[in-house]
C-alpha cells in the first residue's frame, strides 16, 4: 500500500478549520503527502511528521511548527484492481500563533468547525473529523472501505472508528 500523511490545520481558539490547501496529491480538501518509508511504525510517524514540517517550512522557513499525532487511518479499495490500500497519518497543526500574512500563504478556505463542507468532501471525513476537531487532544484509529476508487463520489460499506 502507500504510506501518506494528512496535515490538518486547526484555530481552535476560533473553532475554524483551514481546508482546500493546495498540495501535492491534489487532494481537495486536506492537505496530503506521500511518507518516505521509514523503519517500523515509530519511524514512519517520524518520517510523516518530518514530511509535514517540509511542507510547511516553504510558507514560513523560520517556523517551530507543533504537530500532534491525532490519528492513523486505513482506506481499501476491494472493487478497484488498481487502487492499493493506503495508510494514512493524520498530524494537526495548531496554527493560531502563526501570524496571519504567513497563514494566507497556506491559501485555502476557512471553515467553522460546525460548517465544515462534509458532502463535497471524501465519505470517511464525517465519521472522524466531527469529534476530532471538538476533543482538542483525542487521536483516532480508522479503517474504511469504499465501493469504488478513492475520491468524493465514492462511499463507504464498512467502517471502524475508535478514539482514545
């Protein structure tokens, strides 16, 4: 399968979350990039969160940028020959200290943590995002099957979802 990793922008002073962030994988609404393999899962958390810290040093080269492990999920694809299961590593980035002028270079979309747009968005973010963005410190694990290739427009069968 592939090893990637979700950067979630979070302003929780402000209950708002930062979506449509330009990225590499083109996903269209998290901001998402491929893990280098690393060694064990210890590793790979590393290597996602380095990945993370990446990305983000482009907008803000300076930036001590905090990420927090807030959750690990699976995606299977059983209908799509050609679709391998991805792990995906789901790091939160509190960006309330960042100034705003360096905020804006992430581009995107403000969104009210109660107005996120989950029906444009991928089936699995209701079942996780909801509680994640309301228990400022909770990590999730997931696995989620869909009927077709991932994207959008397809939905999932079967789920497991549990926080801690």
């Amino acid at each position: 399968g592939r090893d990637l990793a979700m950067l979630l922008f979070v302003d929780r002073p402000h209950g708002r979350v930062l979506l449509r962030v330009p990225n590499g994988l083109g996903w269209r609404y998290h901001h998402g990039l491929p893990v280098p393999s690393g060694e064990g899962d210890g590793g790979r958390w590393g290597d996602a969160a380095d990945a993370c810290r990446g990305a983000l040093r482009r907008h803000d080269p300076g930036a001590a940028t905090p990420l927090r492990p807030a959750g690990l999920m699976l995606f299977t694809f059983p209908n799509v020959d050609r679709h391998r299961p991805m792990r995906v590593r789901v790091l939160e980035n509190d960006i309330s200290e960042v100034p705003p002028d360096v905020r804006d270079e992430y581009g995107g979309s403000w969104f009210d943590f109660g107005r996120v747009p989950y029906s444009n968005m991928w089936r699995d973010d209701e079942l996780w995002l909801p509680r994640l963005l309301e228990e400022p410190d909770s990590f999730f694990e997931g696995h989620f099957i869909f009927d077709g290739p991932p994207g959008p427009s397809s939905l999932v069968v079967d789920y497991k979802v549990e926080f801690r």
